[in-house]
C-alpha cells in the first residue's frame, strides 16, 4: 500500500514484459480495492450477509472486468 511493489507485483511485470515480443496491448490492473468496493455497494442497496457472500467474488470480478474495459476505452479516445 505504499506504492512500492511487491514479489507478486514484481512478477507480473517480469511476465508483461516477456510478452511483449508478441506486440499485443498488456493493461496492467490493481484489484486489492475490487472486493471491498462491491461489499460496500452491497451492503448500500441493503444486501444480505448471506446473499453478499454468494455474490461477491462473481461481483468483485465483475467489478474488475468493466474497469479493465473503461480504461481500455479511454486509451482508445485518446489515440
């Protein structure tokens, strides 16, 4: 959380970089805040613990994708 990056981090980039002889578009993306914000739009629409742990971690990836997709489109309008 300090900005500094760890093993994991380290190692998505390592692995971002040996793909990039293959010249197709890499978007690295942080998710650590993906669950906590869908828990906390769950439980503003008054979700049920047990229907939040149902639902979470297909939400939370939901939440993750449509990121990914919106920072893609924003690249897109600026080139």
């Amino acid at each position: 959380m300090d900005g500094s990056d760890s093993p994991r981090t380290q190692s998505v980039r390592a692995f971002a970089r040996n793909l990039a002889p293959l010249n197709i578009p890499i978007l690295l993306w942080d998710e650590r805040w993906s669950t906590q914000a869908v828990e906390r739009a769950m439980i503003e629409a008054d979700v049920s613990r047990a229907k939040r742990a149902e639902k979470v971690d297909a939400l939370a990836a939901a939440h993750i994708l449509q990121g990914a997709i919106d920072a893609l489109a924003n690249l897109a309008q600026r080139h």
